[in-house]
C-alpha cells in the first residue's frame, strides 16, 4: 500500500516581470524587510536598484545586505546581529541558491541569536524549532531549487570544511516569485552548471526510494520542460523568456520534488567535494551525473530491481524516444544522452579541482548514497569518481 508525507510548498507567482509584485507581496507580511543580494551581477544590471525602489515606493522600509559565494555560519551569524532588535517583519532574498539559502537561514536564526552552526545537521547538537519570519525568495538562477525547499546549506571550506543544512518543514519559504526575466543576463556557465543540478535533482528525487506518485509527477513535468529548454537556455547569451522560463519551471519542480522525496548519491558526495575542494556545486552534480546514472543502473540490474529500471526507463524514454518496452535498452540510451549532454555543457573534471584517489576514501567516509535506489558501495563509489577523475 503506497504511503508518503508531503510537507508544504511556497505560495507561488510564476510569470515574467512578476518581481514588479513584490512589494504588494512583501506588504502582507509587514512594513519592515531585509533584503539579501548577492551583489554584482543583481547590481550590475540595475535590477537591485530597481527592487529597493518599488519596495520604498510601496512603503516597505528596506535593511539591505549582499553575501558573496555559498554561504558560511559566520556570515548568516554577523547578519543576524547586525539585524536583530531592528523590527524587522519579512527577509526577501533576490539572487542564485547562495543567497536564497543565506536569506533563508538568517529568517530561521533572527528570533533565537545563538550560533548558527549548532543547529546544523551533523555539526551542532541542537534541533531548530522551526520559528521564523516570513521569508520570500526570488530566484535568479534555474537551479537548486531553494526557492521551494526547507534547507539552508552551509559551508565552511577548507581541510576541515563541511558542508551542512540547517532543516526544518517550516523553512520552506512562505512566497516564491519566479520571474524568468531576471535570469536572462544569467552567463553560460552558470546557467549549465545550475541547469544540471536541476536536472540531476530532478532525476534523483524521481528515482528516490522516497518518491511518491506526487512527486514522481512534480519531478517528470520538471523533467519534460529540461529536456526541451536546457541546452537553449546555455547557448551564449539566451535572451530567450520561454526557455529560461521552462529552466526556472524545472528547478522549481526540483526543490518541491527533492524536499519531500530526498535526493541520491550525487548529492550525497557533492558535500565533501563541495566544502574540502571548494567545486561549486551545479559542477559536482554536472560532472557526476551521467557516470551516477550509468552505475546505478548497472548495479539496479545486478540485483534485479524491476521498479527501479523501470523508473529509469521512464526517464530515458522522455529524453531519447526510445521504446519504453526495451527497459535496459533505455537505460543505456539514457546514459549515452546524459555523457553527450554534460560534455557538450563542458563540465570539468574533478581533477582540475585537486582531487586525486587518494582522497577517496574520505570522499566516501564524508558522502553517502542518502535516498540512492540502490545504495552504491565503496568500490562502486570509487570507481565513480575515477571516472571522472
Ligand atoms: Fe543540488
């Protein structure tokens, strides 16, 4: 008998130019807000500018901060000192999953004042209890996700770096505006490297050993729009509202598909190849995917799992027209689309960021399969990397 949780989703406003709504939004959750960006590309094409405008105009009073990179424990701690004790009634975060995941974080820590790096997940000792402000997230980037999911992800980078959440279902934040129109001047990289982490979040929550038939149907109608628009999203400089719009739709369905349905072994490796060798992260899920998807389905087929090859099936047919009846023979073709699509969106291997075998074994040790359909082992898992070496 099938059975699943489902938490919550943001209330959401998809459509191009809908950012203008924001301060009608923003106002019904106070008059008082703190806006986090990530700065220069936001400030660069006067967007930024823009936002503070119509926030003061629609009689918001606006605090603003920018964060730069994935964000660490320090940064969301000094923005809550900096900012608690000022009234503050809404946080809006405007920028790519670094700063929605800092805007989120620094909602979820206003109210309690203590170190944020106690209530991560692996690192701290305590439980976050789930109280916030209201948070709003408009995404420029088609990525992560975050704009629907109930993690902010952390990191310290370094030898002795991680790379952890701080969760809670109540953190998922309150409104999303998707405006495909801030993703635009989105540069080639960054949409490729970001498009494929949708596109494995998406694969990896439809295969998930939590999946339910509600996010199986999420996860594929994300996975229909990135099939169609990700590689005209990355050809140089797309302009294009339609495709960035169908890229959004995909990240979009990826976040509300991965928070209530986990996520698989890409994602399990990507913290320690994230926080010790410093690979952003739509490039560890790049570089990974397609070598993922060709081991999990090899061993899928060692242990005979007909559901998980047929779910895999599914996906290769979506992508390559093959006939869904030939389960293997989609398999295969699906890998063979996967290898074409990451190296023609030039995703680099993991050596050009300083991995070598032997740091594998910490890889490992610090990584894990989370909701993988067949769990890898450490041979399997290594014989991964090495092929992306
Ligand atoms: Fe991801």
């Amino acid at each position: 008998m099938m059975q699943f949780s489902f938490s919550r989703a943001p209330s959401i406003r998809f459509a191009p130019g809908s950012v203008s709504e924001l301060p009608k939004i923003a106002s019904r959750f106070g008059g008082r807000a703190l806006l986090v960006t990530g700065g220069r590309s936001l400030e660069a094409s006067g967007a930024r500018g823009r936002i503070v405008k119509s926030l003061v105009e629609g009689g918001v009073f606006v605090d603003t901060i920018s964060v730069s990179g994935e964000p660490s424990p320090e940064l969301v701690d000094d923005a809550v000192k900096a900012h608690a004790g000022r009234g503050l009634e809404v946080v809006i975060a405007v920028g790519g999953g670094s700063v929605i995941d800092a805007g989120k974080a620094i909602s979820a820590m206003l109210h309690l004042g203590e170190p944020v790096v106690e209530y991560l997940e692996a690192v701290g000792t305590k439980t976050h209890d789930g109280g916030k402000l209201p948070f709003i997230a408009i995404p420029t980037t088609a990525g992560t996700g975050s704009e629907a999911t109930k993690n902010a992800v952390l990191s310290r980078t370094g030898p002795d770096g991680f790379k952890r959440s701080l969760r809670h279902d109540n953190l998922v934040p309150d409104f999303a505006i998707i405006d495909p129109e801030l993703m635009v001047s989105c540069p080639r990289e960054v949409t490729a490297a970001s498009g494929l982490d949708a596109l494995t979040q998406l694969i990896e929550s439809f295969v998930s050993t939590g999946a339910s038939p509600l996010t199986d149907a999420l996860a594929f109608s994300g996975l229909e729009k990135v099939k169609e628009s990700l590689l005209p999203a990355c050809s140089s400089g797309s302009a294009d509202v339609a495709h960035r719009g169908a890229m959004a739709y995909g990240a979009l369905m990826s976040g509300i598909a991965l928070a209530n349905a986990g996520l698989g072994v890409v994602h399990g490796l990507a913290s320690p190849l994230g926080s010790i060798f410093g690979i952003p992260h739509g490039v560890v899920c790049g570089t990974l995917l397609a070598a993922a998807v060709k081991a999990t389905v090899r061993k899928i087929i060692d242990v005979d799992d007909a559901a998980g090859l047929r779910k895999y099936a599914r996906v290769g047919s979506l992508f390559t027209d093959c006939d869904i009846r030939e389960k293997g023979q989609c398999c295969v073709r699906l890998v063979d689309h996967l290898e074409e699509l990451v190296d023609s969106l030039e995703m680099p291997p993991l050596s050009k960021y300083g991995v070598r075998e032997e740091h594998f074994a910490r890889i490992i040790a610090e990584g894990g399969n989370k909701n993988n359909p067949v769990p890898l082992d450490r041979e399997e898992t290594a014989a991964l990397l090495r092929s992306r070496l």
